[in-house]
C-alpha cells in the first residue's frame, strides 16, 4: 500500500471536506467530481484504519483524528504555497510566471518534492536516483515537472552534477517542512493506534545545559523506546537554519530575548547564570578569590567571536581596563571544550547548573560574572504543531526540570 507521502491528493480532499463540510462541496472547491472526493476520502480511511469523518444527513465533521490530520494538513500545503511563492521570487524576473505558484500546491507530484530533497542531498540524478531507489529517468522526469509546474529554473547542470539554483533554495526548505508535516501525521496515526514512535532531531548550543536535557531524554526513552533521537551541536546560527529547513526538530540552550524570526517559538524553562570553570586542583583554585586580571595569567578556551557569550566575556574584561584572554583556542562544542579544561588546565566560560550539577573534578571559580543570567529552553517552529513525538519531548523536559 502507498505511504502517506504519496497521498497528496487524498491529502487535499481529507482538507477540502473538513474545510466545507461535504463531499459535494470539497468537490466544488477542488474544481473535480463529487465521486472523486468521495473516493479519495474512503481510500484515505482505509489506508489509517481508522474514520476520519462522522457521517450525518447534514453533511461530514472530522473525527478526532481527522481534524488534527486536517490541521497538518493545512500546514502542509500551506508551506508549498509560501514555497511556490519563495521559489518565485528568487528567480530572475523575466522568467517568473505569477498563476504558476497560485497552482503549485494543488497540482505538486509527492515525487517530484522527493526528487528535490534528494538531489539537494545528493547533487546529481544519479545519485538522487540510488538514494530514492528510482531510476535515473525518473528522478530527471520528476524534476522536470517540477520546474514546468512552476516555470522558473530550479537547478544549474554542472560537469559535477545539478545544484540547486536560488530558487530552488527557496523551494527546498518549504519542501522539507512539508515532508516533516507529513511524518508528524504518521506519527499521529501510530500514537492513535497505542504505537509511540518517530524521530527527534535536537541541537545542542554551545553552553547548554545538558544535565537536564539527558535527564529528559532518558526519560523519554525509557517510556517510549521506538522513539529514535539524534542530538547534534553546532552554532546558534547554523542550527537556526536547520531548524527552518526541517533538518532539527528543537533547540536547547540559550533563548535570544526577542525570537530571531517570526517562524520561531521559544520556550523558556528556567534561568542560568554564565560562571567560570576549571578543573580540580588547578592553581587558580588555590589560595584566595581570583581576579579577572588574575585569570589572564592562564590559557583558555573562549567561545567563537561574536557570539552572545564570547560578547558577554568580552565585556567584562573590558569593564575592568583588561584585553580578553590572548593565549586562547575558540571552540563551540561542548565536549571539546570540556577537553581543554579537563585535560589541558585552560579556563572556560560555562553554564552554573551545568558545572554544579556535574559529578566529577570540574569546578567553578569563585569569582561573580555580573549581568551573565540567561533564559535557558527550548526554540521550536512556530507554524503547526509539534509532532506527537515532539510534544512528548517537551513535556519531558518540563518534567526533567521540576524534578531536578
């Protein structure tokens, strides 16, 4: 049986009946016949198990699980639509064809969206094709009619392979967040079904606290173990746009105090402050309180330049007539930062719940970081909801937060 994926059509339909309330009207909105609506719903139906619409003389309603199906579904076309309109926009104008992305969501292949993620990924047909399991032929066909279908170019063909042009950029993301509405929509059904499972993206930034996102992880896992997680790192930036493109699900570490885009949420747990930290025994450690002028006297490992933290040490050392740090690496990973101070004595800038909550010869300066407190959460997409598995994520490290 087809996955979900390749049910657009019946996708429309499922939206168009919860949107007017019958067949006969979806069918009118979809500009088809009423029996194709009808049988687009059925084979729906039977492709979940489960009933999607209550049936009355008055007409249909959505079940449960219908209207959350419906609501993602919105989503999903929803991002076609902004990425027919983006895609567009990036193209030179003399190509631009303005009815094209009115069509777009309505009439996109699910292998031609496919094609576009996997030619990204891969960047030629040929290796597309190897990573879908389709022909060479087919991969090139689907990509034609994508293009066709909006009229503008999507990808430059090089002597190494096809890179997407701007607009293809622009369409790729859209496309992403649109596959990643449909995986949230199987994540329902299984749930709805008693079967937990899915897939979980976190980004790490630099100065996380991990102590509570293992907590939540464990915990989650232990209650849901098909559940698979991936946790990566990387710079606020970077995992902005990951998050963006569907590539990360969340991000844990530091809010910004306004959300750096519109298309973002912030949740807040709670606070940290930015402390000091060296390993057990180090000189620093010994004797009396420390200086920052003190602290010069030793190597460190400082944050990458122009981040918020690195801002944050830079300002402090200016505060009191001092240079920052010369004798320094810069470093955004967490695990190599720990490192250096561990295994090399150099200094770091770290996160107090992160340093107290440790068990093991690392310990915090005892010199106060003013103005260093911080909203530490989670950032998620902002448009639609989490998936289930997301949802289950959150609410675990709410949990891991309240019992720390």
């Amino acid at each position: 049986m087809p996955p979900l994926t390749e049910r657009l059509k019946s996708l429309r339909a499922l939206q168009a009946v919860a949107t007017h309330g019958s067949t006969a009207q979806a069918a009118q909105a979809m500009h088809t016949s009423q029996p194709a609506v009808t049988r687009s719903i059925q084979e729906l139906e039977k492709f979940c198990g489960l009933d999607l619409f209550s049936r009355a003389t008055r007409g249909m309603a959505p079940t449960p699980i219908g209207a959350l199906l419906a609501k993602r579904t919105e989503t999903l076309f929803l991002h076609l639509s902004h990425g027919a309109t983006e895609a567009i926009a990036a193209a030179p104008p003399a190509t631009r064809r303005p009815p094209a992305m009115q069509r777009f969501a309505s009439t996109v292949s699910p292998s031609g969206l496919r094609s576009l993620v996997a030619i990204a990924a891969a960047g030629s047909e040929g290796a597309a094709a190897a990573l879908l399991g389709v022909t060479q032929p087919a991969v090139h066909a689907a990509l034609q009619s994508l293009e066709q279908s909006l009229g503008v170019h999507l990808f430059h063909k090089l002597a190494t392979g096809t890179q997407l042009a701007p607009a293809g950029e622009a369409l790729l993301r859209r496309a992403k967040l649109a596959l990643a509405e449909i995986r949230a929509m199987e994540g329902d059904l299984a749930a709805w079904r008693g079967e937990v499972r899915g897939r979980i993206v976190v980004g790490v930034l630099p100065l996380s606290v991990s102590s509570f996102l293992t907590s939540a992880l464990e915990a989650l896992l232990r209650r849901h173990p098909n559940i698979q997680v991936q946790v990566v790192d990387g710079t606020y930036e970077s995992l902005v746009q990951q998050l963006l493109s569907a590539d990360v699900d969340a991000i844990a570490g530091a809010l910004r105090n306004d959300a750096p885009a519109e298309d973002i949420r912030q949740h807040h747990l709670f606070d940290d402050d930015l402390v000091i930290v060296a390993r057990a025994g180090h000189p620093c450690l010994a004797g009396a309180a420390p200086s920052l002028r003190d602290l010069l006297h030793w190597e460190w490992v400082m944050p990458l330049p122009d981040t918020p933290a690195d801002l944050v040490l830079r300002q402090l050392f200016r505060a009191q007539g001092l240079e920052p740090p010369a004798r320094s690496v810069r470093a955004s990973s967490p695990m190599l930062t720990q490192a250096f101070v561990m295994q090399a004595g150099r200094l770091a800038l770290g996160s107090r719940v992160q340093a107290e909550s440790q068990q093991g010869p690392l310990r915090i300066v005892p010199l106060a970081l003013p103005s260093t407190r911080r909203r530490i959460g989670m950032a998620t997409r902002a448009m639609g909801e989490p998936s289930h598995d997301l949802q289950l994520f959150l609410d675990a490290c709410k949990a891991a937060i309240h019992t720390a």
